[in-house]
C-alpha cells in the first residue's frame, strides 16, 4: 500500500463518521499530512455545517500552523468550488498555501465536477487524483448515482422461505423474519432517504415503515395508492415521519419542493399518470424531490417491475432456512445486473448476542 493510499483509506474511515447526518450531502473525510506525520483531521459532520477540509485545516494544533504550507492534504472527494451552505473549500486551500491535494475521487456534482480541480492546479497547487478511486465512490454509492444516472440509488427488500416463496397462497403475511432479521431491516430503513410499498403491502401488512431497532434516523414513507383508497387508520398514515403518497388524482409537491424540507407529519401527494410505467414515474419524483435513495420493501408485483424495468442497485433477501410454504407467492426473479446482493439468514441470531 502507498502512502496515498494509507492517508486516503484514514480520509474515508473518517468519513463515515458522518453517516447518516449529512445526507443529501456526501460523506466526506480529510487528512493533513506533513513529513508522513498526520497534523490534521477532519470529516463533514453534518448537513449545511463545515466541509471536511474546513475541519481538517482547523483542527491543526497551534504549534503546527506553521507546517501547513509544507503539507500535502488529502480529501475523499473533489474539494469544493461553488458558494453553497459553505464557501468553496478550494479557496480555503489555496489560501492556505498547501503545495499538494490528494483527491479521491471527482465530485459529479454540477456546481462542482472538475472545477474545484481546476481552480487549485490554476493557482499552482499540484493535484493528485484517483487514489483509491473506487473505495470513495463506493463510500457515497447514493450521492453517485443521483447525481450521475439522476435518479435515487435503489434497494429492493424482500424475506422469502426456503423455498422462494414471499407470501402464502392467500396473500397473508408469513412470519418469516425474526429478531435477528428485523433488526437489519432497521438498520437498512435508516440509511435509506425513502421507503416504498405498494398499496396491497400498506393495506395486509400495515407496516409503519419506521426504523425503530436501530437508531432515531427516520426514513421518508412513499406508499402507492392510485385511487386513493387506503384507510387513514393504517399505520403509514400515523404522524410521525413524512408520507408521500404516488396517486392519480392529487398533487401536493412542487417539482422543485425538496422532500427533506416538508414537515414531520405532512402527508404530501404526488400525481402519477396510467400513461406510462409507474417505478419510472416514482424514480423520477424522487430526483426531482432530492431523494437519493430508496428501499423497496414489496409487494411481489411491484419488486419485480423494477427488476424488469432494471431500476435497482443492490437486493436484500432474508431467507428463514426453516420455513417451507407449499403453494405461495414466488419471490421476484431477479435478472439483469447484478450489483450486490445480501442475504441474512434467520439463524443468525446469535451475532447480536454480545
Ligand atoms: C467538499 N467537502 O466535505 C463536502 C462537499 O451546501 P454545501 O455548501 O454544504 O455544499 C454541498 C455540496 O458540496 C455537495 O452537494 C457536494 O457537491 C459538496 N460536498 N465538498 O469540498 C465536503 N461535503
Ligand atoms: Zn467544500
């Protein structure tokens, strides 16, 4: 391993210490770096706060500020160029006098996509780029594919039994899952922006569609219900997260209203057509909402159809080893890319026991 790699492997593990507070910004993680003796770190630590090469260059101890203009900083992701919530970080840089920048990976976003880049090699500053290229791009997977394919990066979510099979004959929930599984769901609802059911899943499951094993991050709940049917007694309906509701007749977001900024318990509405396929309709909402990601948790009908239309990143199956169901609902067939697939067995429960 380099000792661009070493320093940008620390920038990333860093990084993640912002998981689940900066979205729908990425996770970002720095390092400074003078005589291979690290004198600075830092990470984005929360949304509309500090870039990370802010925190990084701050952090520097007061006997070291001297050292900065001989030090080389390293940052998951292109330094930023634009005025957001921040000034860019490429000036703070710059200002700085750092000679070297160690950069990750680019950032597609439009305000910045190679202009932080340009902007620091046009003030003489060398620049390296793609040190562990494809660890960072994987680290912000969701913030990638938004702003590249322009649609949400997509989790589709199912348990079967161990024989394929994700609901009886009568559309009945199974008990497939147990402790042990529920709690990676959890876990799963809250790195997500969104989480999707159609209406047969909302109406026989009654999910709400919360994550309450794991931490207080809440998802978004998106439900499709194209008439408007579905009782307000279920429990998606139950104050306490954002509701989307996907109908044919009601429309209560503006295209350029971002989702993240609508109140605890509004229940918003957003007009479909018949005219062309729903998951692409759905999947271009959540651009235009600023939803960067989604976990499709069912039904069968509805999982498939993204399969089929090849809108999905990553599967999640939890399969119960120990249940067979005789005649039922066959999972969805996967075809297509393959991305990533997880698979949690039931039996498992034992990791979670310390
Ligand atoms: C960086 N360092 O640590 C992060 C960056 O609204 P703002 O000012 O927070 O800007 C958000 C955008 O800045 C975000 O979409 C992404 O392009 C970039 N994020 N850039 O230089 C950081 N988090
Ligand atoms: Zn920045």
């Amino acid at each position: 391993m380099t000792q661009h790699d070493k320093y940008m492997l620390r920038c990333i593990e860093l990084a993640r210490l912002g998981a689940g507070h900066v979205a729908p910004n990425p996770m970002v993680g720095s390092v400074l770096v003078h005589n291979d003796r690290i004198i600075g770190e830092g990470y984005h630590q929360l949304y509309g706060q500090a870039h990370a090469e802010v925190n990084c260059i701050n952090s520097v101890a007061r006997e070291d500020v001297h050292l900065i203009n001989g030090s080389t900083l390293y940052v998951s992701l292109e330094p930023c160029a634009h005025y957001g919530k921040t000034p860019p970080c490429a000036d703070l840089i710059i200002r700085n006098n750092i000679p070297v920048v160690v950069v990750g990976c680019r950032d597609p976003f439009n305000e910045v996509n190679g202009k932080g880049i340009e902007k620091l090699e046009k003030a003489g500053i060398q620049v390296i780029t793609g040190v562990k290229e494809k660890a960072c791009l994987d680290l912000n997977k969701r913030f990638f594919t938004f702003h590249t394919q322009h649609r949400p990066y997509i989790v589709l979510k199912w348990a079967q039994s161990m024989n394929g099979k994700i609901a009886s004959e009568s559309a009945e929930r199974l008990l497939i899952s147990n402790d042990y599984s529920n709690r990676k769901v959890h876990k799963w609802r809250s790195e997500e922006a969104a989480i999707l059911v159609g209406t047969n899943t909302a109406l026989l499951d009654n999910p709400s569609l919360n994550n309450r094993f794991w931490n207080d991050v809440q998802p978004i709940r998106m439900v499709i219900d194209m008439d408007l049917r579905l009782p307000e007694s279920l429990n998606i309906y139950n104050k306490k997260q954002h509701t989307i509701i996907f109908n044919l007749h009601m429309h209560s977001l503006e295209v350029n209203s971002k989702a993240n900024s609508l109140q605890n318990d509004e229940v918003a509405y957003y007009r479909v057509s018949n005219d062309s396929s729903l998951v692409h309709q759905i999947v271009t909402a959540c651009y235009q909402l600023n939803i960067q990601s989604i976990l499709v948790e069912g039904g069968a009908k509805l999982l498939q159809s993204f399969i089929d239309e090849g809108y999905w990143d990553e599967t999640r199956i939890i399969t119960n080893e120990h249940l067979f169901v005789e005649t039922g609902l066959p999972a969805p067939a996967v075809t297509g890319h393959h991305v990533f697939t997880e698979q949690v067995f039931n039996d498992r429960i034992d990791y979670f026991r310390k």
